[in-house]
C-alpha cells in the first residue's frame, strides 16, 4: 500500500467516525466540535483528491462560516 492509501483510509476512517458520533451523541458542543473534525477531514480527502479548491472552499465557507454561525447560535 501506498503512502497516499494509507492517508485515504486514515481520513476516511476519521470521517466516518465522526459522523456517526456527530448524529449519535445527545451532547451538542461535543457534536459541534466533532462536526468540525469531520469538516477538516473531509477538506483532507478532497485535497488527497487533487481538488484543492474544492478543499479551500470547504474551509472557508463551511468551517469558518457555517460552524461558527452554529456555535454563535448555541452560545446566544
């Protein structure tokens, strides 16, 4: 197996995972945050891809945009 395998599978295992603890847990700040990891992974996977701007603009628009307007929501 190759280096960039071993790197698909690592993300993808680390995605699915916290996916499932996403929808799985009654905890909505754990969910947050672990909605967070699952974003950032994904933005991996899409850059093991070669789709980099298409890992850019999950960064930016969905982590920078879209998770804190859910953590400003939960917080207020």
């Amino acid at each position: 197996m190759s280096l960039a395998q071993v790197l698909f599978y690592l993300m993808a295992f680390i995605v699915v995972v916290s996916a499932v603890f996403v929808a799985a847990t009654k905890n909505l700040v754990r969910s947050i945050f672990m909605f967070f990891i699952t974003l950032f992974a994904l933005a991996g996977l899409y850059v093991l891809a070669l789709a980099d701007f298409v890992a850019i603009t999950q960064i930016v628009i969905y982590v920078g945009g879209i998770l804190v307007l859910i953590l400003f929501a939960f917080m207020l």
